[in-house]
C-alpha cells in the first residue's frame, strides 16, 4: 500500500494543484473517481495487466473515458498509461479526495457505536467533533453490539476509544504487565 502511494501521491498533488488553480476541484474529483472505477473494472485489470503496449492501453482507456473526461483529464491519462500507471488510479483518486478534504478545512469522521445515536448524540457529537478538530466533520455512523457501551471515534490517524470493550482490553493489558 505504501508503494501505490508513493507511485500515486506526485499524480495526485499535480491534477489538485492542477484542479485550484482552473477552480475545477469537483469536475477532477468526478474525473478521477470515474477513471478509478474503470480502473477496478474487472476486465479492465485483466487488460491492464496484459503484455499491451503503453500506447495501445492509454488508447483504449482513453476510448472507454473519452465522455467523462475533459481536455486536461484526458492529457493526464495519458501520461499515466505511458509512465505504465493506469493501476495506481484508484490510489490516486483516494489521494486526490484527502487533497480535497484538506483545502476545504473538512474531515470524514467514522463513528462505531453498541447503540444507534440519537438526532441530538449525532448533532452534539458533531459539534464537539468540529471543535476539537477545526474542521467541518462529515460522520459516518455504525453499530457494533460487541463494544458492550460507549463509542469508538476514527478521524484520520486520531482514533479516540471511549468503548467498553476498548476500557476492559487496556485494564486487562495494565493488569498483565
């Protein structure tokens, strides 16, 4: 994972820099999550991974994306199918959004809870979250009865644990040591 993103990541920077400075972030974003999943096609990884040559595969990627993709969105698929990096797309896009996600001051926050969240726990929870970490937050909320109570919160590296299941493991550990 780390290689695709180090591959991806000079891709990634140049189309967002590419995207602010045309102020056409959500036309990119939409062009490359669409050349993602064209990516992820599974007759097109069969394709991607054949003995083709660059040309022939930007060529025929190109033809498959010509709608969605405008001028500069088909210029930056062909560099990538001639430097042979069609494959790290996926990755790109995921890179791109991260970009995205970090210009406009927001975050996607995962929330698994023992319980569903009331209107008023998601609206507070929200809140606080947007706080604390100077950003919009967009939650995704889930339930997983084995936490037994309480919540655990994932924002990007941030992992903040306040589940029972979370309490009873790091005093097991504690008791252990």
């Amino acid at each position: 994972m780390s290689e695709l993103t180090t591959v991806a990541r000079p891709y990634a920077r140049a189309a967002f820099e590419f995207a602010v400075d045309n102020n056409k972030i959500e036309a990119w974003s939409e062009m490359l999550f669409f050349s993602a999943e064209v990516v992820n096609n599974p007759t097109m990884v069969k394709i991607l991974t054949s003995d083709k040559a660059a040309q022939e595969l930007a060529k025929l990627f190109l033809n498959v994306c010509e709608d969605q993709l405008d001028e500069n969105g088909l210029n930056f698929i062909k560099i990538m199918a001639e430097n042979g990096r069609l494959s790290v797309l996926p990755r790109v896009a995921q890179l791109f959004a991260g970009l995205e996600d970090e210009y406009k001051k927001q975050v996607d926050v995962n929330v698994v809870s023992a319980y569903a969240l009331s209107k008023k726990q998601h609206t507070e929870l929200s809140k606080s979250l947007e706080k604390r970490l100077a950003r919009k937050v967009n939650l995704h909320c889930s339930i997983d009865k084995t936490l037994i109570a309480g919540m655990v919160i994932t924002a990007g590296d941030l992992v903040i644990d306040s589940s029972a299941k979370g309490q009873l493991v790091r005093l097991s550990n504690t008791l252990q040591s």
